[in-house]
C-alpha cells in the first residue's frame, strides 16, 4: 500500500480522515439481524437510530450481553477483516 496524501489544516498540519467506504443498512427491531463480513476492513463506522447491541464475528448475533451502541451516535471500530 503506497502513502496517502492527507488534506492540510490551516497550519499545514496533516488531518487524520477517512474516506466514506460501502454503506450497508440493517434493518432491525427486536429481533437478530446478522450482516454479511466486512471484506478488506478495518475500520467500521456503526451508526443505529435506536440503541442496539453489535458483535463482529465469522457468525456473529448479538445478544444484550454484547458491546452496546447509542442510538444517534457514530462510533468508529476496529473490525478484523473476514
């Protein structure tokens, strides 16, 4: 992987970023919803409209008992690539 050019602050600071990757939505409401691996990821962004509980792996179904993630809040993860 070659370097990447970062934008500038007005100090000529590099600015840590990320580029938007693939969106994948979810629909979800009680009930489990498992989503396909995240192939070639490692950073993920989550973001839920309802509080919801999330789990990474090969066959993952999260339970109350898992990471809980806020609703109207993004949150950055590192995910291993599947």
């Amino acid at each position: 992987m070659g370097l990447v050019r970062l934008p500038l602050d007005d100090r000529g600071h590099p600015i840590q970023v990320l580029k938007f990757g693939d969106v994948r939505s979810v629909p979800f409401s009680s009930t489990a919803t498992t989503i396909g691996s995240v192939v070639g990821s490692n950073i993920v962004r989550l973001f839920a409209t309802q509080m919801c509980h999330v789990l990474f792996g090969a066959s993952p179904t999260a339970a109350t008992t898992d990471t809980p993630l806020a609703a109207d809040t993004p949150e950055y993860v590192q995910a291993a690539p599947v």
